[in-house]
C-alpha cells in the first residue's frame, strides 16, 4: 500500500508497472483535472509524455492501481474491480 499523494512514485516503480500493463498510456488517466486544464486533451502524446506527466503529478496515473504478484490491475473498470477481487482470493 502506497499513498502516492504523500509518497511519490519512483522512475522505476513506474517503468516496472508499465512493464506489467504494456503502455504507459494503458497507466494514464485522462480524467485528471490537469490533462484538460493544460490542454493535453488537444495534443498527440508520447509514450516519454504520459511517463513524465505521470511522474510529475500523481493524478495522471489512473487509480487505484493494485499488483497481485506478477499482475497488475489499473483503473475501477467492474471488470478490473471483478478481476483484481479474483486474483486477491487465491
């Protein structure tokens, strides 16, 4: 468990979770209030991009985020929730 508000992510948290979900962009939220505000919603993105804005704030990673040994569950999706509750009752 890892309150990401007063703890930050590290470079290779996030380059480890990214590993696990194939993408950056599959870690970044795009309902962060700042994705909008800075007019990213208006601009074609890099994978080098959603990696350093998910470093820079910790909104812009989608969350929560639960790994389950060499499994990670991103977002609140019901079938990630169902999937993620399955893998925590082996």
């Amino acid at each position: 468990m890892q309150d990401i508000k007063s703890e930050p992510m590290t470079l290779s948290q996030v380059e480890e979770m990214k590993e696990m979900e194939g993408s950056y962009e599959a870690l970044f939220s795009k309902r962060a209030q700042l994705y909008r505000k800075r007019g990213l919603n208006e601009q074609t993105l890099s994978e080098d991009d959603y990696k350093n804005l998910i470093l820079e704030h910790y909104t812009f990673l989608k969350r929560p985020v639960m790994i389950v040994e060499d499994k990670i569950f991103v977002g609140n999706s019901k079938k990630v929730v169902a999937a993620a509750v399955e893998a925590f009752a082996k």
